[in-house]
C-alpha cells in the first residue's frame, strides 16, 4: 500500500498532537500508518510534494508506532518503506528511521528499568 | 615568417590551453565559495528564526507571527540541504558528516514540541542549534582541496555566524 503524505493526508502537514490541528502526526499516525500496518500490508510512504516536514511531527507519526506498541523497529524494517524523489527531503527519510530507532531505545531503556 | 610561426606555435598553444584550464579553475572556485557563500548565510538567518522561536512559548497572542517562523524554519532547511547536496555534488570530497549534521540540526530546529501549543521556550535546544551550525561551517572549511585562500575566505564568511552566536548567547 502506498500513501502519499501530500494526497493521502495533506501537502503541509502540521504539529505533533491534535491540539495542534487536524493534520498533525498523531492522526497521520492512527488515521493513515496504523491501519495500514495493522492489514499486514508493506506499506510505502510517500514524502514528495509535501511543503515540509517538521521533525515534531515525523517523530510522533513515526516514533510514536513504537512508542505506542503499534510495531518494532524490526517490524518496520520488513514492513516500512519511506521513499522521496526530492534530494532535498533524503533528510526526512533519515530522520524517519532516527526516530523510529529512539523509540526503540526508549522502549528498551523503560523495560531495563522496569 | 613561416618558420616564426611554426617555432611560436607549441608555445601559443600551451598557452591558450593553460589559460583555459586556469581560468575554468578559478571560475570553478569561485562558483563553489558562492555556494558555500550562501550556505553560510542561510545557517545564519536559520540561526536567527531558532533564537527568535525557542526563546518565547507559545502564546496564542503571537500564533499567527509563529507560524511564519515556522515555516520559515522548515524552508530554510530545505534550502540548506539543497545547497550543501549541490556542494557535494561539485565537491564529493566533502565529508557524509555535513550530511548526519544536516539531519542533527533538522532534528534540533524542528523537534520537540515545535509546532505545538504545548512548546515552551527552550534554550538548551537553541544552543544545540548553534552548535550543529558551527560544526557544518568547520565541515566546510575542511574542503583543503579549495585550498588557502578559500579557507580564508569562508572564514570571514563565518565570521559573523561566530559572532552572531555569541551575542545570541548573551541574549537567551
């Protein structure tokens, strides 16, 4: 399945919670990633044609899965693929997969605790 | 005259080409400080939006003001990370680290609560933007191969970067 942010969901997409606005990450999340990842599906997200990205909001879409128990790090690897054709945005896609491995740690760190 | 000719020919050949390549030498250099030129300007002007946005909370007073910044933020970063793609691209030689940097100052610009009616100020975070700012611009002085003068060059581009932190330093 493919979803792209600037059609599927908005091209500026804004925030981190819904207090902030309906187009933040916390509804990309629910609304968009995980229905998606709950079918089984290998799902691409699309950053083309989005105004920017705020690192807010790609850490709550995307950190927050784990954060939220919706996947792992080593789910997202198998099932997640984010892709761009704007050299520009390569640092969204990097950025993606540095949340999603912070959420990973803060999982892991929080379990050690416990 | 013939013989004239023929005699200064391998010479005036030698030196149309040498000038060519001297001349495609430093128009090259030239281009690239002027990237690098702009870069450096982009990272200040980003330096500024940061003490601008991290150094107050939200207010609903002033939303409208903090939007502008905000997207002002998020386009500056594209800018700079089109413009160091074009540097790299010209200069392969420069080193992934400016790339990973490019990502940390992302990270530090935009993070956190921005964009959200829960941010407060955060001062720690302004610092870390200064500081990944003044890394790329290290980064880029390490381009050896452009050589001395370059290196001077970019220097006294900077310059005002470093004395701008300094002053913001003060300010926060």
């Amino acid at each position: 399945m493919r979803i792209s942010i600037a059609n599927d969901f908005s091209d500026v997409p804004w925030g981190r919670y819904p207090s902030d606005g309906d187009v933040c990450g916390q509804i990309f999340r629910e609304k968009k990633l995980v229905p998606a990842l709950k079918a089984g599906e290998h799902v691409i997200v699309d950053l083309d044609g989005v105004e920017g990205l705020g690192s807010s909001f790609l850490d709550e879409s995307f950190g927050g899965l784990v954060r939220k128990g919706h996947a792992t790090e080593s789910s997202l690897k198998s099932q997640l693929e984010v892709v761009t054709t704007q050299r520009e945005f390569q640092m969204y896609v990097d950025l993606v997969w540095r949340y999603i491995a912070q959420a990973q740690q803060e999982i892991g760190r929080e379990l050690v605790k416990a | 005259m013939l013989t004239l000719l023929k005699a200064l020919l391998p010479t005036v050949i030698t030196l149309a080409v040498g000038t060519f390549w001297l001349n495609r030498f430093f128009v090259s250099r030239a281009n690239l400080a002027a990237l690098v030129e702009r870069v450096c300007d982009a990272l200040d002007a980003l330096k500024d939006d940061c003490a601008e946005y991290w150094s107050v909370p939200y207010s609903d007073d002033r939303s409208s003001e903090l939007t502008v910044l905000e997207a002002q933020i998020k386009g500056r970063m594209q800018q700079i990370s089109a413009l160091v793609d074009l540097i790299q691209s010209k200069r392969p030689e420069l080193s992934d680290q400016v790339r990973v940097l490019l990502v940390d100052l992302h990270d530090a610009c935009t993070g956190g609560e921005f964009e959200s009616k829960q941010r407060q100020a955060d001062r720690g975070r302004f610092m870390r933007v200064v500081r990944i700012i003044y890394k790329i611009a290290v980064e880029l002085q390490r381009l050896k191969i452009w050589g001395g003068a370059l290196v001077e060059f970019i220097d006294a581009q900077c310059h005002d970067l470093r004395a701008g932190r300094r002053g913001s330093e003060r300010v926060i």
